[in-house]
C-alpha cells in the first residue's frame, strides 16, 4: 500500500492539476449540457453518459471500503455512506430526471471517469488506509467538526437538489424557450446547483477534516467556477437588463 508520504506527494500534485483546470476552463468550455458543442467528438445519450461518468466512484470508492480493514468501524462507514449518497443519487437517479435529449461527448464522461476514479483513490485512500490508526474513533461522531461538517454537507445537498429541479421545471412540455431560473439560491447566484455542490464537498472535507477531503473541494470549484462564470456571461448576452438587473454572482454569493 502507498505510503502517507507518497500520498501526501499526490495530494499536491493533484492540488496543482486543479489550479490549472480552473486557469484552462477560464478559456475552454467542457462540451457538456448548455455548454454542448460537437467539437468534442462522438457522444452519447445525455443519461446513458452521465451513468456511465459517474457510477465508476460509487463501485470504486464501495470496494476501497470493503477491502479495508476498517470496514467494521463505524465513523468511516459512515464517510463511505455519506459520499455514496450522493453518487447513488448523481449516478443513479438524476440521470433519470433529465428532460430532453441532448448528448454528452465520449471525451467528456472519459475525463469524468479519470478524475472520479482518482478521487475515489483521495477519500477511500486516505478514509481506509493512509489516516493514522485511530484517527476516527466512535467519539468523532460528536466531535464539533462532524457536527458542523455533516449539517453544511446535507446543505449544500439540498440547494443542490433544489436547484437542479428548478433548472428542470423552467420549461414546459414542448416549450423551447430559454429562461433565468429563479427562487432558491437563484437569488444570490446564476448557477445554484453548482453552489450547492461545492458547499456539500467543503461539509464532506469539514466532517472528515481531512486534506484529502479539502483537495476535492478544491476540484470542485476549480472544475464549476468558470463554467459558473461562462453560464452567468451566457445569461447577461441573451437576457440583457432582465438579467443584469439582478446582479446574480456566478457561484458564491455576494463574492464570485
């Protein structure tokens, strides 16, 4: 098994990556849903895409828990569940509440796949094996920082729920106009569902007040950041006034 040094060497290594993609996407639009562009090759069905993107972290990060030896411990089984239901939900069953149908390029769910499968590899990595012995004992569970962590993370859940259902009903059956989606955190911010799972992973990191757990939310705002900005961009282009009058941030409320 790796060791806590080499880990802690992939750590940082995946720390740079992220702030060059947060730099790269500033500049490239990821070919996905509103952003969708055949530049980036062959595609999928939008649903089939998104399982087959995201359901690999879920089997993966399972499997790093089932062969651990801390699969009889009770605060690490419940990181595992926690990170798995949002996976179950964003493999399992948005991909099912999507309207349409639009595509998902095959380059797109690859990378997906690359990084969930690494990221699986940071939690599992660190959750089950790397974290020192007794790192999280029964006693955590009442510790302020899993306390804390637990309640931003069902949070940042909901708003992303919430607001990935307000995206979904802005249109009726046969409707094709486009709308700026309102109510929620849609008052403060132009992409709430990304708001919201950027929340839920600083609450995942809080609660298990790992590096490994602040890495990813690191990822996560430097992947939806600028796609954050280009979609609040898109809107202020085609809405005008209706939308500028607003003064939405892109993803962080009263901030970015």
């Amino acid at each position: 098994m790796i060791t806590e040094a080499a880990f802690n060497i992939f750590l940082i290594a995946m720390s740079i990556t992220a702030l060059v993609v947060f730099v790269v996407l500033h500049y490239i639009d990821a070919g996905y849903g509103m952003m969708y562009t055949r530049k980036w090759g062959p595609t999928v069905n939008n649903r089939v895409g998104w399982i087959i993107m995201e359901s690999p972290v879920f089997v993966a990060m399972f499997v790093l828990w089932w062969f651990s030896d801390r699969k009889s411990e009770l605060v690490p089984l419940l990181f595992l569940l926690l990170f798995e239901l949002h996976y179950f939900q964003r493999s399992f069953v948005f991909p099912f509440l999507i309207r349409g149908n639009s595509k998902m390029p095959l380059s797109i769910i690859f990378s997906g796949v690359v990084f969930n499968m690494f990221n699986a590899f940071m939690q599992g990595g660190w959750i089950f094996y790397i974290s020192p012995e007794g790192s999280y004992p029964v006693s955590w569970i009442t510790d302020i920082r899993f306390i804390i962590g637990v309640i931003v993370f069902f949070v940042g859940m909901t708003i992303n729920l919430h607001s990935d259902n307000v995206v979904r009903n802005l249109r009726k059956p046969g409707d094709t106009k486009h709308y700026i989606p309102r109510g929620g955190m849609y008052k403060y911010v132009s992409s709430a569902n990304y708001f919201g799972e950027f929340v839920e992973w600083c609450g995942f990191a809080i609660l298990t007040w790992s590096y490994a757990g602040a890495v990813f939310a690191l990822w996560t705002f430097a992947n939806l950041a600028p796609r954050a900005k280009r979609i609040n961009n898109r809107y202020r282009n085609e809405f005008g006034e209706e939308f500028t009058k607003l003064k939405l941030k892109n993803i962080i409320p009263f901030i970015y």
